[in-house]
C-alpha cells in the first residue's frame, strides 16, 4: 500500500505537487526560528501533518448508527472544556524543578500532533456534504486548534517560540485512505487518552512532581481525546463491512496499531524523553505499557481482537527495537562502508522485530 506526499497550502487540496529536497532544506533554512524548524524534520517517529481522499468519505452511510451519533454530536456541541484552556499566572514561573529542553520537546511534539488533527479535520470538515458527519468534524477541529494553541502560547510563556502558521504551509502532508486515517487518528486519540489521564491521575496522587501547571488540565483534556475516538469508533463500525471485516480489514488494523505502539514506545524511551517522564516520577517503560494495555483493551471493543501484550516477547522485542535505534543514532553522520553495513544490519534486524510481532497471535474478543 503506497502513500501519497503532498507539499500544503493555506488550503492543502489546492497542490499535489511533491515537496523536493532542495524545497525541504529551503524551508528549513526560512523557518523563523530552530524549534520550528525541528518541526520539520522527517525522521520515522517525527509527528506528520494528513490529508485523505474526500469522495470515498461523503460515501460513508452512518444511518445504522443515529442513535449514537446524535449523542456524540450532543456532547460536541455543549463544548464542555469551553473556558477550560486558560493559562493562569503560575504559568509564567519561576519553575525550579523544569527540565526545560525536555518540556520544549514533549510541548512542541504535542501541539504537532493537535495541530495535525486540526488541519486534517478542518479540510474534510470543508468537503463534507453530509450535515451531521461536516458537523462532527468541524466541532473535533475546534478542540484540536484549541489544544495547538494552548501548547504553542505555554510554550511563548517560557519564551519559547513555535510557528503553527508556517508549519502549515512548510511542512509535508501524507495522504492516505480514509479507511487508514480511521485505524491510525481512533488509535492516537484513544491512546492519547490513555497517556494524558495515566500523567494527571499520577500527579493528582504526588502533586510535589508536577513540574509545571500544564498538567493540572489533563483530566478534563483528555476527555476531548475519548470523545473524539468515540466518534471514530462509529464510523468504523457503521462501515464494518468494509473496514473491520473480513482477513485483509484484520491485517491492515493489527499492522497499523502494532505501528502506532511501536512508534510511542522507541520515541519514549529516547534519553531526552526518558528525562521528563523521570522528572515526574514515571519509569517511561512501564508507563508505555500500561497506557498500551489500556489503549489496546479498548481497542479491542472495535476490532474484535487484542494484541498480545502480555506475551514476554511483545516486550523482548520492543526493547530489542530500541537497542537497535539507540545504536543506529550513534552511528549517525559516521561514513565508511563498515557503518553503512552497521547501520543496514540494524535496519534489518528492526523489520524482522516488526514482522516478529505482526505474526504473534491475537485474541479474539467480543465487540460492543
């Protein structure tokens, strides 16, 4: 299955057009400062900015699911967290226990990954001709730009600057089938869920750790997150035929959320990461497995089958995976064909880690 790169606009479906090499390094070198420029980068854990395909989607039949849907739709225009994203004076300082490049990182990585949403809700929200489903997405666009500029002005607080806007514009959209953008967007909102609520009850119990006031706000954040999974887990049940049925539909889901797991745990355990999840009282290993284990339990509700998690080898080999990332970095920038063999062996020893896990056995459940 091949995905698309688009280079964005304003408007991202006005060109199709592949941003080159020499247009990437041009866009690095006129981001208005580094951090926006470390948005840029291109590297296989990096956040990514979507679009999809709007026709197949204003086919989607939501009918079987009205019931449901009105009630999500309810929720999303009460607004519940109106008002709740304010910045109050303890968000200016002093901060005596921040590790401030590690908080930068986590802020600007999280405003990505809002911000991605919101530009990708915002464009179908713009194609959509069905009333109820162009409703839905423009009301979870609202909340994701809320979330991004929460971020981005916590960030201006700490004198840190980070340009959304020129992201927009400079930065490469992958295109992918709507039916893909449901496996992977209900994955990373549930599992956001699953990660922002695991840090507020945790600080909730030691506040003594709570590093900065951003965490205060979780609590009710990352119900925007669940309701926004919600919303997707209709979808994909409404479309069961074709999204969740069927050998191929159970491929596809358990290759997509074994990448979404994969993904968090090697970005987590980076020494930098490591350090702020430390700074909290939380051991970054056990953290991403409980937050995977609650994530893929109700997951599991939709797909109809668990991963494994609790196999030892789920495990072995995401650390097996780690390992080998963390000595691909220190070969980086080193030539010679002993390090390009190196680097080829450890690549290759990763895809076969992948495919290891991708041929472990699921567990069927039952599905609501």
């Amino acid at each position: 299955m091949s995905f698309k790169v688009t280079k964005p606009a304003v408007s991202p479906a006005a060109d199709s057009g592949s941003l080159s090499v020499d247009g990437y390094e041009k866009a690095v070198v006129n981001a208005p400062n580094k951090t926006t420029a470390e948005g840029l980068k291109k590297d296989i854990l990096a956040p990514r900015f979507y679009t999809t395909n709007f026709e197949q989607i204003n086919k989607w039949d939501l009918s079987s699911h009205k019931a449901e849907l009105e009630k999500i739709l309810s929720e999303f225009r009460a607004d519940l967290n109106k008002g709740h994203f304010v910045r109050t004076p303890e968000f200016k300082g002093p901060f005596e226990k921040l590790p401030r490049q590690e908080f930068e990182e986590f802020a600007r990585r999280s405003s990505m990954g809002e911000f991605s949403g919101c530009l990708l809700y915002r464009e179908i929200a713009e194609h959509c001709t069905e009333p109820n489903l162009r409703d839905a997405f423009k009301y979870m666009t609202r909340d994701e730009g809320r979330h991004a500029s929460f971020l981005t002005h916590t960030m201006q607080d700490l004198d840190i600057e980070f340009d959304l806007g020129f992201l927009a514009q400079a930065k490469e959209r992958t295109k992918i089938p709507p039916k893909i953008m449901c496996y992977t967007v209900y994955l990373s909102e549930i599992i956001g869920y699953y990660r922002y609520i695991t840090i507020f009850d945790h600080l909730e119990a030691n506040p003594e750790l709570r590093f900065h006031p951003i965490f205060k706000s979780f609590g009710r954040w990352c119900n925007d997150e669940h309701r926004h999974g919600h919303f997707f887990a209709l979808v994909m049940k409404s479309q069961s035929k074709s999204m969740l049925k069927g050998f191929l539909n159970h491929a596809m889901i358990k290759f997509f959320t074994l990448s979404v797991y994969i993904t968090m745990y090697l970005r987590d355990i980076k020494p930098q990461a490591q350090t702020f999840y430390k700074a909290m009282g939380l051991e970054p290993r056990e953290y991403d497995m409980h937050v995977i284990k609650r994530c893929d339990e109700e997951a599991s509700t939709v797909w109809g089958f668990r991963i494994d998690t609790e196999n030892p080898a789920f495990g072995r080999l995401l650390e097996k995976m780690a390992a080998n990332n963390e000595r691909l970095d220190e070969l980086e920038g080193k030539a010679g064909v002993s390090a390009t063999a190196r680097r080829g062996l450890l690549k290759a020893s990763n895809v076969a880690a992948i495919g290891q896990l991708f041929l472990m056995r699921t567990k069927k459940v039952r599905t609501i």
